[in-house]
C-alpha cells in the first residue's frame, strides 16, 4: 500500500516540475481559476507602478487588463505579480504566472531559448542613458571610461557592452537587482550615467528627488520593441493575448474610444466596426472566448491611444510623445493585423 | 558451538525468514525506489523543457557571454565565455568571504574577549555590539552600509587624497605594485626566513621542554622575515616599480582598485558574523574553569602565558566547531551580494548569466554545488584542525 501511494505520489510530484503543456492548458486553467495571474516590473511608472490606492496601473498594465477583459468581461480580473528583470522569465516558464507584460525586449535569444512566445509588442523602445547635468556631458560618445548603473537581468546590459566595444571606449557597469536600487546608486553618484530603455529613464526620472538635476542624451543605441509574453506550446492562450492588443490598435485606428463605443454598437453601419464589436463575422469562437470580447476591452480599457496618452503620454506625469508608437497611418509604425 | 547452532538454523531457514537478509533487500529496494524516481524527476525535467522548447545541456558554458563584470581577478572581457563569467563570480565570491573570516574572527576574538572584561564600560560596550548586529537583518546592514558611506564620499574629481592614495565613490586607488626581474628572489628570501623561523620556534620549544629556558622566538623571527627580504631586495637593485592611479576624464586609470561594494559587503559581514563569534569566544573562555587559571598562577606562570597556554588551547576545543558554522554562514551570506551589486556568484553566474541564457536548472545545479563544495570543504578543513586541538588532552 505504502509503496503504491510512494510511487503515485512520486509521479505526482516529477509530473508537477513543470507543468505539463498542451494547446489550450493556460486558457481553460484561467477561466477555471476566474482571473489572469500577470507579471508585471516591481514599480515602473507609466507601465507598471501602484498608485495613491494601491491599484496597479500602466500601459504594461493594461494589456493584463484587456486580456482578462476579453476573457471574462471584467478587466478586474487581474492578480499581478512583480518581477524584478532577472525573474521574470523564470516566473513564466515555471507557471508561476500565465502572461508576462513588463517592459520585455524581443530578441531571438529569448523567442526560440526560453520557451517563450512574443504576443506583439505595445511599445517600441530604445536604449539610451541619463546622466547628472553637473558633469556638462552633452553626448554618449564623450562616456569613455565613465560608470554606468544598470539592471540585471536586462538586453540593457549587452546593448552596452556592444555600444562601447564598437565605439572603442571602457566603462565600468553596476549592476544591481532592482529598478530602485539602480536609481539609488545613481542619486548617490556611484555611477556618473544611468542606462535603460528610453522610456524607462523617463519613468525612472520621475523617480529621483531632483529630476531637474538629469538629463537623458540623444542617442538612442539600441531596438526594444517591449511586449507581452506567454508560455511557449500553449497556441489558444497566445491568441488570445495578441488579438487582446491587435483589438486595442484596431480600435484606435477606426476610432472607437471608450466613450463613444457604447453609442458606435448601437448604430454603425461599417462592416468593420460590427466585426470588431462582435456583432457580425467570426466573433469569439476562433479565440474560444465570449463574442464580445473586443467590445469589453474598448469599454473598460480603452483603444491604445487612450492608454497611451492617459498612462505615458501627455496625460501622464511622463509626457513622452507618439513617436515610433503612433499608428501607422500617423507616422509611427504601430500597426495591427485586421480583424476579419 | 558448530552443532549447536547446525540445530538452532535447520537448513538455513527460507530466505525471507532470515531478518538480516530481509533488511538488506528492503534497503536495496528502498535504494532502487529512489534511485528511479530520480532517474524519473530528471528525466521528466529533461523531456518538458526540451518540449518547451527550452534549451538544455552545458553547450552554453562556450558561448561568448558579452557583458561586462565590474570586477574580475583573472583577464575578463566581453568576449570571454559564459564559463569564465562563472569562474569570476566564483572568485569573487571566495574573495569576499576570505576577507570577511578574517576580519570577523579577528573583530569577534576582540569583542569576545572585552565581552568578559573586568572593566564595566568594555564590557557593556561588548555587550551593546553584541546585541545591536546579531538582531538586525543582514541585508539591511549591507544596504546600510552601502548607502550610508557612498554619499560622503566625495566625486572623482575631488577626491580624498592621501600620499598616492586616493578615495572616492568609485572606490579607493592604490599604487600597484610591479614586479621587474629579479623580484623572485626577494620573495625566495622571504620563503626562506619563514621556513627558518619555523625551524628556530621547533628547537626552541624543544630546548625549553628540556630545559627550561625561554628562547625570545617572536622577535627572532620577526628580525629574520623583516631583514632577509629587504637585504636582498637591496642586492638585487630594488627590483619593483609601482603603477600610480591617475585621474583621467572621469575617473581614475591604472593603480589597483578596490570598488566600494566589496567594502561594504566585507564590512557588512564581518561585522555581523563578528557579533555571533564574540558570543562564541566568550562561552569558550567560560567553560574553562577558573581553577585552571589560578593552577597556572601557582606554578609562576604571567598572564599572558596563563591566557596563551593554558586557557586558550582549551577554549579553542569548545570554539572551533562554532567557529566553523560561523564561518559557513558567512560564505552563504556572501550570496547577498547582487543586492548592491558586487559581482559575486550569485549576481554575474546565477543572475545575469541565467537570464541571458535561460538556463536555470543547469546554473542554479553548479551554483548550488559550489556552495555545498565550499560548505564541505570548510567543514572537513575544521574538523582536521578540532582532531588536531582535542588531542593535546591527557
Ligand atoms: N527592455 C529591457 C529592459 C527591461 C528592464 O527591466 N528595465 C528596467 C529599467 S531600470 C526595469 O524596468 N526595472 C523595473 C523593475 O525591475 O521592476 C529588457 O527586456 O531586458
């Protein structure tokens, strides 16, 4: 008997090292459990960071928000864990959380090594760096020899291996575990440069005691596309949270806001909008979740413009402009495969 | 006796009866069973991460890491290997853990001491440090100090300068000493006056064991280690240049460094395993009674002899077990380290190097060993030296 119940639990427990992958495991086990587990930065303001009333909010954020959205008709459904960058694909891979949506750089590395899916990406990014004013450094090509604060874990930390050994120059890296101690390290002067993803410098800014005192230099070094990310081998669960984001895009391209899609359900006559509401064409049944999946994310999150301004953009502390993140038609290259 | 017990076991019973053979098939068994849910777990891992399509196998180790280390006792680049950011972390990490023994032991014998001192202030001040080290969270202490002496000190630019010695944030810069031809000999002569003092405190032991008479060995071999060397270094033509730190752009090149996270992570440790070895010393010292010491007054031994031969050797037996789990501790401890950044094992191999390559049951595997090997390694050396100690009894 002991030794039946030995050998089952032992099964059990070799069986539980990593949770055994097929095609629909994430999706069913998220609507069987009622809410998303997503992994998001320790405090990144504008992406990722609790406000006065401990909510999370942010653009990152707000994909978990859409998804859960699409998944359950109520973008509340969220439980969030904080990752700092060293832990997070580790916290994917383990089933720790079901979706990643913190800040993450798609390289090749991490796409085919890691067992990880992109979903798309909700922000293109580039490296670049701040320094303290008082040094009077006005480009990185004048940075030969200077310490640089860094984070673990990061693409930041080979971008700047490559930038300085193909212009030639030395430099000495910290590099810490978390956002705040980097900041730190950077306010107590351990490190005359603080390098990151260029809308990160301008979160972390926000951060220091005396944002006037620092500047970030022009030069971009480096691609981020940033976007969410799931478990490789488990296909419904990715669609699900890339046509979350495509949604988002979409609907800030034919002009469906949170405000006037209500008003827009009732009366339009364009094909496309009626597909994307989910009241014509394929609906939900491709993703294996609710018809009006689209519908709910633009109601309770918004397209990505509105995310965008409120979070990062001019609504926001941050005030970064569109850039590269404005539509395609716009300027920018965010751009979403069409929804029929 | 061959005939009793031909009749007490009539024709040898049936296997299963015999209780001795039982026990060792069900061992055997037991053994068998672990072995293959084992074999099973490992190869469970193996099959889902190759399913994830997670990568696996040491293959990585040959990979060019690309990143840079902010310290490194052996050549490192970017274009070394995963391997080697391994072996930079690994000596990192026993760097900061020797420094940290040292000081500690040395901190710890000192409180320890003044924790049983007659003097009602020492001893009250042993105490005060005693309690205040022992009950904060070490990683409190290391931020603590890291964050606490980074802000006094004062930019490159400014530096605190004394003689060719200069201090800053980015750390302290000495001279560099530089090794010319000829330099070998110098330290053969050390070699050689140490090998001798050795030899001179054997005889001299020896004659006093027989004899008596004292024999002034310290000083003797203090003058031989001191002259020796610099006799020769003399003969030799001074054969040793120093490389002098200079400030250039922002900071300072050349001279040697030493980066204000090992300090504060060395501080840190010592100061707190320091705190757990007084407690040791001072227990050690109690449980030798006080009639050994007045024995050794009354056969016209000094002070220092009394605390030298008689109550020490025998402190040490009770002291050294404890010692060595302190100083366990305190190279486990040293994993702290990412916290503030100093490149140790845990930050350069299982942080950064993880991340870039993914491979987390590999790494965190040879971490993991690495930490039991010192752990080992530590423990066998202390048990050696405590068999050694526990024979002077008679
Ligand atoms: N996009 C880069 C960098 C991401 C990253 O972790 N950036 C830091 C900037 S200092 C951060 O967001 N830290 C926040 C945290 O650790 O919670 C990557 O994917 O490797």
């Amino acid at each position: 008997m002991t030794i039946k119940n030995l050998i089952a639990g032992g099964a059990l427990l070799a069986a539980g090292i990593l949770p055994v992958a097929h095609a629909g495991a994430t999706l069913d086990a998220v609507k069987s459990k009622g809410f998303v587990q997503c992994g998001v930065s320790t405090g990144l303001p504008g992406f990722s960071a609790t406000n006065d009333k401990g909510e999370w909010t942010g653009l990152d954020v707000d994909v978990c928000r859409a998804v859960a959205a699409a998944v359950f008709g109520d973008a509340s459904k969220v439980k969030y864990t904080p990752l700092t960058a060293k832990e997070r694909f580790t916290a994917l891979q383990s089933g720790e959380i079901d979706m990643l949506s913190r800040n993450t750089t798609w390289t090749l590395t991490r796409d085919t090594n890691l067992g990880l899916n992109f979903a798309g990406v909700n922000y293109y990014d580039g490296q670049g760096f701040m320094v303290h004013k008082s040094l009077g450094v006005k480009s990185a090509k004048e940075l030969d020899g200077a310490a640089i604060c860094i984070q673990a874990g990061t693409t930041t930390e080979l971008n700047l291996a490559d930038y300085f050994r193909s212009n030639g120059m030395k430099y000495e890296a910290i590099t810490y575990d978390t956002s705040d101690e980097t900041v730190k390290g950077f306010e107590a002067g351990r490190c005359d440069v603080l390098t990151s993803d260029q809308s990160q410098l301008y979160a972390l800014r926000i951060k220091l005691k005396d944002p006037k005192g620092a500047m970030v230099l022009p030069e971009v070094i480096s691609k981020e596309p940033l976007g969410p990310v799931v478990r490789n081998g488990d296909e419904d669960w990715l669609k699900v949270v890339r046509w979350s984001l495509f949604a988002m895009i979409n609907a800030e391209e034919m002009g469906v806001t949170s405000k006037n899609v209500d008003q827009i359900k009732k009366t339009t006559k364009d094909p496309g909008k009626q597909r994307l509401l989910g009241l014509s064409g394929i609906k939900g049944k491709g993703l294996k979740i609710r018809d009006d999946w689209a519908y709910q994310i633009i109601k309770q999150v918004g397209n990505y413009g509105e995310a965008f301004e409120r979070n990062v953009g001019m609504g926001s502390p941050l005030k970064i402009a569109r850039g590269l993140n404005a539509l395609w038609n716009k300027g920018g290259i965010q751009y979403a495969p069409p929804i029929r | 006796m061959t005939e009793q017990s031909n009749d007490e076991a009539p024709a040898a019973a049936s296997f299963w009866r015999d209780p001795r053979k039982r026990q060792w098939i069900f061992q055997i068994l037991v053994l068998a069973l672990v072995g293959l849910l084992f074999a099973y777990i490992f190869h469970n891992t193996l099959f889902n991460l190759e399913k994830r399509g997670i990568s696996t196998g040491f293959d990585f180790l040959d990979h060019e890491a690309g990143f840079n280390i902010l310290m490194s006792l052996i050549p490192y680049d970017e274009t070394y290997t995963y391997g080697r950011t391994f072996l930079v972390g690994l000596l990192n990490t026993l760097l900061v853990s020797a420094i940290g023994i040292v000081f500690a032991t040395i901190i710890g014998f000192v409180v320890g001491v003044a924790r049983l001192s007659s003097n009602w202030i020492i001893s009250r001040l042993a105490n005060l440090y005693i309690e205040v080290f022992r009950n904060i969270p070490l990683l409190l202490q290391i931020l603590f100090w890291y964050f606490a002496i980074l802000p006094l000190l004062p930019h490159p630019r400014h530096s605190i300068q004394i003689g060719e010695l200069f201090l800053n944030k980015r750390g302290l810069y000495l001279p560099k000493p530089v090794f010319e031809p000829g330099f070998g000999w110098v330290l053969a002569a050390l070699g050689l006056a140490v090998v001798a003092s050795i030899l001179v405190a054997r005889w001299a032991r020896r004659r006093q064991e027989a004899t008596g008479q004292p024999f002034p060995v310290f000083w003797t071999s203090l003058g031989l280690i001191v002259f020796l060397p610099w006799l020769v270094y003399g003969l030799a033509g001074f054969p040793l240049s120093w490389d002098l730190p200079q400030l250039r752009g922002f900071n300072f090149r050349g001279g040697l460094g030493v980066i204000p996270e090992l300090f504060a992570l060395a501080l840190a440790l010592s100061i707190y395993t320091a705190a757990y070895i007084a407690e040791i010393v001072r227990s050690g010292i109690q449980s030798v009674s006080h009639g050994q010491t007045e024995a050794a007054y009354a056969l016209g031994l000094k002070r220092g002899q009394t605390l030298r031969l008689v109550i020490i050797p025998q402190a040490m037996r009770v002291i050294i077990p404890q010692l060595t789990s302190q100083y366990l501790n305190l190279t486990k401890n040293s994993s702290l380290a990412p916290a503030i950044g100093y490149p140790d094992l845990v930050a350069v191999f299982a942080g950064t190097t993880l991340n870039q390559t993914g491979q987390a049951v590999e790494i965190i595997g040879m971490t993991m060993g690495v930490y039991l090997f010192i752990s080992l390694a530590i423990s066998a050396f202390m048990n050696w030296y405590n068999k050694r100690m526990a024979l002077v009894e008679r």
